[in-house]
C-alpha cells in the first residue's frame, strides 16, 4: 500500500520534495500536462536577486544595466520594500526551475505545481515557443554569447563592446521578427535564381537585340528604395546592413537580437503563462488536498499566497498598477473549465463550440494555440468581465473630459473584449517603426519612419534612441513620423543639421 | 525523473562584475558622491561603505515607446458607479504627472541611490589621491632577499650534492661505458669458444685470452662514480617584496597642542594608515608621543591623554632610532614616519633633529611625512627641516591650517614623488 507522505511543519527538505513531486507528476499525468524534464535548483535570496538581474538567466553576458538592476533589487529588498519571487522558471530543456530557500514547505509545493508544471508544459505546448525559441539550445547559446562577449571586451575593450550592446539594447524591442523569416527568404533566394538563369537564357538566345541602342528614359526612372520593402527589425537590419560595423560588432548586434527574440513570446504570452501557471497549482494543490496528502494548515496557508497572487486591486486604489495578469488568465481559464462543465444559457451564446466538452482538452488547445491578444479575443467570457467589473475608458487628447466607452453589461461585453485584447497587442504597446529608406547616392542618411496610429506621438526618448543608432549605423540617422493622413513630418534627426 | 540541485553553496555573487561595471561607467558620478562624503562626515568612520546617489536621468536606458497624447483607450478594473457616457474631468494634476514624470514624482523617483562597500569606497577615495605611481616607485622598494631553488648546476659545494641526481649520472655513465666494452668481451669469448685447443690455433687463442683480460680490466676500472656525476643543488637570491610594514606616528603633545591641533593630526595619521592599509598584509602601528621626553604609547592614550611642558623634538627622533634598530630591522620592514607637530621646538634642540633624521633615520625608512599644524610661523624647526628635504627625496612636509587642508595636503605630499621619474629621463639625456 503507498504510504501517504503528510509534512509535519512547514520546514522543507529535498526528501520530501522529491516525494511531493513525484505525487504532482501522478496528478499532472492525469490532466495530460506535457512537460520538459524538470531540473529544479534551490538557490538562496542572493543568487535569486543575481537571477532577478539577468532577466532570470542563470548564465548573461555581462552589462552596467544588470548591476544596476542588481543593485536596485538589493536595495529595496534590503529595505523591505519588496519581498522576491518565490521562483523563476527558465524555457529550456530541461526546464530549469529555481526555488527560494526561504520558502515555507507549502509554498514549495505550490511553487512545484505552478513553474515545474504549470509553466513548463506551457513552454512545451504553446505555439509561439515552438516557432521562435529553441528550448534545447537556448542555455549553449547564453554561453555561446557570454562568452563572445567577454572575449570582445578582451580584445577591444570594455568600453567599445559597451557602445555596441548599449545602442542594441536601445533597439532591443524593435530587434525581433514577427513573422518566419528564413524560409521565405531562401524560398525568394530560389525564385531569384531561377529568374537569373531564365534571363540568362534569353539573353543568349536574343544576343541580336543587344545591339539596338538602350533608351536614355530609363535612367530616369526615380531609384528605388532601399530596403524595397521596409523593415521592421531594425537589429536585423543593422546587422545585415550597417556599412561601418566590424565582424564582432556585427555579431554582438546578432547576439542582442537572437537573444531578443527568445523573449519576444514571453512578453506576448504574459497573461496566459501566468494564468495557466496559476490554474495548474490551483488545480493540483486541491487534487492534493483532496487526496489528503496535505492537511488544512498547509491548505489555508496555500489559499492565502493563491489570493494575495490573484488579487485586483480596482482602479481607484492606492496599489493600482495595472490589470494582474495572475488574475485576468486565472479567471480566464477557470471560466473556460466552468464553460465546459456548467454552462449557463449565456454561455451557450457566447461559446457553442465549448460548452459541454471535455474541460481538459479545452483548456489544452487554448494553451496551445493562442497568445494573449488572440487567447482574450477568443476566451473572455462576460461572467470574467462582470466579475472583475471590467469598463473601458476612452481619453483623447483633443477633448478636456474622459468618457466611459464601455461597462460590463451585454452592450459592452463586446467591446470591452476587442478594445482588452488591442491591449495586449504587442504592435500596440510598441511604436511601429520602420527603416525606410537609406540615401545610397547621398550621404547614407537611413530614414526610419514611425506609423502612427490614434494619433499617438513618441516619447522624448527616441532622440536618445536615435543617437544610439547612430552610433551602429554611423551615418545620419532621421526619424519621419506618418500620420495616419499620410502626411510625413521629420521628428528627429541626428546628428543635427547646424543651420 | 526530476533532477533536484542544492545550488545554495554555489555560485555565489554572480552579479559582483555587473556591479563593477556599472560602477565603472558611472565612476565620475560615484566618485563625487564619494570626496561629497568626504567633506560631510567625520573621517574616523570613513573606512566604512557609504551610500551614492546619483540623478536617474543619467543612467536611463531609452526605448522607443509611446509619449503621453493622442487618443487612447483602456480598459480598467473594479468599476463602481460608471455608466457608459460619463464623463470625467481631466484633472490637471493627471495631465501634469503624465506630461512630465520628473517634476512631481517626488526626490525620490528621480535619484538612484544605493551601497558601495568599504573597499569600493576606498578604491574611490585613493583613486583620486592619484597614489598608483608612488605605490610603484616607491612603496614596492624591496631590501630583503630570498633563496630560491634553481635547477643543478655541476659545480658547488659539497654541502649541496644532490645525491638522487650524481647517481642518476653515475648508472647512465656506467651503462654507457659498460655497453660497447660487454658487446666486446661477448664477441672474444664466442670467437674463442668456436677455436679448437690444437697447434695451430694455439697463437690466436692466446691473444685472444689477452684481449679477454684487458677488457675486463677496463671493464673493472670503469669507477662507480665520477667527479663527472656530480650535481649539486643550486640557488638563486631572488628580491623579496616585504609585505610588512611598520608606520611610526610621532606626535607633539606639548602645551601648544591643542584639541583641535590633535584632532587634525589624528585625521592625519589615519588616512596615512588607511592608505598604507591597503598596500600591505600587515602593518604594525608605534605611536611615539613627546614633549621634552619622548614614549612609546599605546593608540589611546596617544590621542587623548593630556600632557604639558616644553618640546624637544630630537627625544622622539632617537626613541624612533632605536626603536627600528630593537624592533624593525630595515631589510624586514617597510617603514614610514609621520610627525605632527605645531612646529614649537626648542631652538637648540633643532639641528640635532636634522642631524637625527639626515644620518639615523631616512636611510632606513620608505618614507616620512611632516606636517605642520596651525603653524603662527614658520618655526626653527620648519627652517632645518627644509634642508632635509633638500637631501632626501622621500621627504616631505606640508603646512595644514584647516581640517579640510588634511586631504589635498595628503594628495600633495605623495604627488611630490612624480617629479622623481622626469628628472631620472633627463639625466638620461
């Protein structure tokens, strides 16, 4: 008969770790979550706060912006400003996952349930790690990359490499594919080359027109673009065509960029990660209880970390920082289960395809299949928008009072849904900027231009922004902004034309 | 299966080369943060670490993103009373925090503060001493020597045979020699078993028992050992940095000092201490106070004991003699000197002091400093000592007036030492 494992105090060990997780295993076997093989770290809060200052990477080439966020940490931590996370998990494979020392027993075990599983079945299953992160090679490649680095800074100083990741990092979020792009481009490669050979071909056979003179019209012809289509990865495009930038330079450019794009489906992915994480522990954590293999203490101290994770405070408290995304994908997906077990008349209205269907293949292929934006777009019931009391606010410049566009009632559920998931559109929450042209016959000024949509200018920053890519491109650098008139007004150039 | 890692005991301070990095790029910041200490708090604590505070606006990293304007629409949580088409006044405070987030987020947004430990902080301080160039010149001065081993050598004396070494030599030479005479000695014997004992082989036989014989004659001659396999150990005197050193403080406590003339020697003596500090392991402090005698006296009581009387100089100079002699020999120990006084002296007593120092003492020490407090002026003292200023390079005295003098008088007296290096390049040419 198997012995039931009941932890007497809320002191840890690994022994009773290692029973704890092989009873979350059975559980999750149960509900098919699909993980990496764990490789769970215990770390102390200093080694955390190290973790906290490399973006969570147990391996980071070296910067001044991760001392400073290192020292920042210490110091509010020190303080008791701010108390520090109970775990980070890393998308690799293994899944690398580091608990705090400091944790009670209980919060292991939540901490188990939430990043040993949760998160990295999340990171198995999720369309958008699949397409853009490697999670066998991404840990090679920080070393790779630290290594590189440190090897530059040898041979062309600190300061020089500096520069480099400095201006890359200004750039960062604007270094990332948003769509495939190696297939097409060999694809276009292909297709070239044909076209070359077919040309060629025909220049052999029609050798007799090579001899009527060529018509003096076409040099008129206004020069194309340069890039013919604009681009929107400014890293990539640095990288590819920067005409001043050393080999390693190039390579740290590639570095910053690939490292970019590793993270580019964490931040589209904030609300479902934290939503399925934070629903898989609070699943697991009753299975456990259920189960009896922890007691009511245990259970009472769980529910009380579970609801200070979750917690909302409204707009017009003090802490107001922000939707939680712990609670807007908790609600989520626990709707969702609901949805598929009790629905109600509503939700036969709103989701006729999921209602009375197995919870768990539900909530798997909402998992799988989505990011944030598409994940609310498609999932936000009106019963998470009642309950959180979701309204939405429309401020416009040009008018002195704000409006209530939308409230949670069936006039607004629609809206409110639409307007909630533009929100977490990245092309939203970043600028959308472009390189648009670069003067080859002139002075190779590189013109970006930024979109612009709901009027909305840029912050004072991109003059600072611009210096910084200055410095990679070495030539001038203009920033045009478009309307969404059309009209095209010059923001920011730099160096700066003396008059 | 699940691999569990207790890291707890490794891989500590991974951040420690970010840290220095960013203060590295924030040195010119950091390092008025750091002489601002300085002139605020008094210099007893200032071996501790100390907070740094510098304005955000310079270490932010751009992005682009969006600016405040425009039209916008969010979505917000824990609606109360709104219907839709309310309206709500912009309040100007909103626009204002939005505008500029700067101006009334408070001191505390705007600057980025945070620790630097003890030796970061003296890294610091020192840095702008500009010390670097004397601790090469002048501090690393070594006198003592070391033996250290250095191969074989095949000529010594017999005291350092290396006997492992002289056989090792004595078996290859025996080999060698043996070999070719064995291979010889072999051959006659065959040669010599293969002729019939008759009449007409009776001449070659016999020469060939004769050649037999010599052969293992040599081959009993060849010695067991050789002045040839001899090796002996040898050793090389290699300069040894001394990594003591010894820093004699000499205070004057007469009369004429007073409490805020001592404190400033105190202040004095300890930044001397702070930055000999951190170029040995150790260094041994002697406090050597005096007013017509001279005694050695422990740290306390050097500072705070209260004292009267007349002031004879030369008693603390010989106490300092003999002292090194008893305690210090020179080649052992670096030392430095440091005496603060007022410059009261006993007018006759001051040629002996200079005759103390010039014969007695600078041959022996790194380096003494002599600092004048508070001087009414310039004092017999002051007057001889300029001659021995003149006679030695590692000499140096400064006047200090004001508490704030005792830094960039420090600064002075080492900076002194540049011209050293300049002057040798001229003589070169």
């Amino acid at each position: 008969m198997k012995k039931k494992v009941m932890p007497k105090n809320s002191e840890w060990t690994i022994e009773l770790l290692k029973k704890y997780e092989r009873e979350i295993a059975q559980i999750a076997e149960k509900f098919n979550l699909d993980t990496y093989r764990a490789q769970i770290e215990i770390i102390t809060a200093e080694q955390m706060m190290d973790a906290y200052a490399s973006t969570g990477m147990p391996i980071y080439y070296h910067h001044w912006s991760h001392g400073k966020q290192f020292l920042t940490i210490e110091k509010n931590y020190k303080r008791g400003h701010m108390g520090l996370a109970y775990e980070i998990v890393i998308n690799s494979n293994p899944c690398i996952v580091y608990l705090l020392e400091e944790n009670t027993m209980a919060m292991q075990i939540l901490v188990l349930a939430h990043a040993a599983f949760g998160h990295n079945s999340f990171f198995k299953g999720n369309y958008l790690f699949h397409h853009w992160t490697s999670a066998d090679a991404i840990i090679d490649y920080l070393v790779f990359a630290k290594k590189y680095i440190s090897q530059c800074e040898e041979r062309y100083g600190i300061d020089a490499v500096e520069e480099i990741l400095d201006a890359c990092h200004a750039l960062m979020n604007h270094g990332v594919d948003r769509y495939r792009r190696s297939p097409q481009l060999s694809l276009q490669e292909e297709k070239a080359r044909q076209t070359e050979r077919e040309e060629f071909l025909q220049s052999q056979i029609n050798a007799i027109w090579k001899t009527i003179p060529k018509s003096k019209k076409k040099s008129k012809e206004p020069e194309k673009r340069f890039p013919t289509d604009p681009e929107e990865n400014l890293l990539y495009f640095i990288e590819k065509n920067a005409p001043l930038l050393e080999t390693w330079q190039r390579e740290v450019v590639r570095i910053v960029r690939k490292i970019a794009q590793y993270f580019y489906p964490q931040r589209q992915t904030k609300v479902m990660n934290e939503g399925w994480a934070t629903f898989w522990h609070y699943t697991i954590m009753n299975e456990l209880f259920e189960k009896k293999l922890i007691n009511e203490p245990f259970m009472v101290e769980f529910l009380h970390h579970h609801t200070n994770v979750i917690y909302q405070p409204p707009f017009s408290h003090p802490h107001y920082n922000g939707l939680n995304p712990y609670t807007l994908g908790f609600s989520i997906f626990r709707d969702l289960q609901r949805i598929c077990e009790e629905p109600t008349p509503e939700d036969k209205r709103w989701f006729p395809d999921i209602v009375n269907t197995n919870w768990v293949k539900t909530l798997d292929f909402a998992m799988r299949n989505f990011k944030d934006e598409s994940f609310i777009a498609q999932f936000l019931s009106p019963k998470v928008i009642r309950d959180l009391k979701l309204f939405a606010l429309a401020d416009d410049e040009q008018k002195n009072e704000l409006e209530i566009s939308a409230i949670h009632n069936d006039a607004g559920y629609q809206y409110i849904r639409s307007t909630l998931a533009k929100q977490y559109d990245l092309s939203n929450i970043d600028p959308n900027i472009q390189v648009y042209n670069v003067d080859r016959r002139g002075d190779r000024t590189l013109t970006l231009r930024y979109y612009q949509s709901s009027q909305r200018p840029l912050s004072e920053n991109a003059k600072e922004v611009i210096k910084h890519l200055y410095k990679l491109w070495g030539f001038p650098v203009k920033l045009e902004t478009v309307s969404e008139e059309g009209s095209v007004i010059l923001t920011n150039i730099h160096p700066e034309i003396s008059s | 299966m699940p691999r569990f890692i207790d890291r707890r005991s490794q891989s500590r301070h991974k951040s420690a080369v970010n840290r220095q990095r960013f203060l590295r790029r924030f040195k010119a910041q950091v390092k008025k943060a750091v002489s601002n200490a300085i002139s605020n708090r008094s210099i007893s604590d200032i071996e501790n670490g100390e907070k740094i505070t510098i304005p955000t606006k310079d270490i932010r990293e751009p992005h682009f993103h969006y600016g405040y304007g425009g039209k916008q629409e969010i979505i917000l949580p824990g609606n109360q009373h709104f219907i839709v088409g309310d309206k709500i006044k912009r309040s100007p405070i909103q626009v204002d925090k939005n505008k500029s987030n700067a101006s009334n987020e408070g001191e505390a947004e705007d600057a980025f503060d945070f620790q630097i430990s003890t030796e970061e902080f003296l890294d610091l301080f020192f840095d702008d001493l500009e010390l670097p160039n004397l601790t090469k010149t002048q501090i690393l001065k070594t006198n003592a020597q070391k033996l250290i081993r250095a191969g074989f050598t095949i000529q010594g004396t017999p005291a350092n045979i290396n006997i492992i070494r002289s056989f090792r030599g004595a078996i290859s030479r025996r080999l060698a020699h043996r070999g070719a005479l064995k291979r010889r000695l072999n051959d006659l014997e065959m040669k010599l078993k293969k002729l019939t004992p008759n009449e007409e082989n009776t001449f070659s036989i016999s020469t060939l028992k004769k050649e037999i014989k010599q052969v293992k004659n040599r081959l009993k001659n060849i010695p067991f050992i050789d002045p040839f396999d001899l090796r002996y150990n040898n050793r090389v005197r290699q300069p040894r940095p001394t990594a003591q050193a010894v820093m004699f403080c000499i205070m004057d406590v007469s009369g004429s000092m007073d409490e805020t003339k001592k404190d400033i020697a105190k202040r004095f003596f300890i930044l001397l201490y702070l930055f000999l500090k951190r170029n040995y392991e150790t260094i041994e402090l002697v406090f050597i106070r005096h007013h017509t005698t001279a005694k050695e006296v422990p740290e306390q009581e050097f500072f705070y004991s209260k004292e009267t009387g007349g002031t004879v100089v030369s008693s603390a100079l010989e106490l300092m003699r003999d002292i090194i002699t008893h305690r210090y020999p020179a080649s052992d120990w670096n030392i430095y000197g440091a005496q603060a006084s007022d410059g009261d002296n006993w007018n006759n007593d001051s040629p002996r002091c200079r005759d103390i120092l010039m014969h007695d003492i600078m041959p022996h020490v790194q380096y003494f400093a002599y600092v004048e407090i508070m001087a009414r002026q310039p004092q017999s003292l002051w007057e001889v000592y300029q001659i021995v200023k003149e006679s030695s390079k590692n000499f140096a005295m400064q006047p200090i007036n004001h508490v704030r003098d005792i830094y960039p008088v420090l600064k002075n007296l080492f900076s002194r030492q540049h011209p050293a290096i300049p002057l040798a390049t001229e003589n070169l040419q």
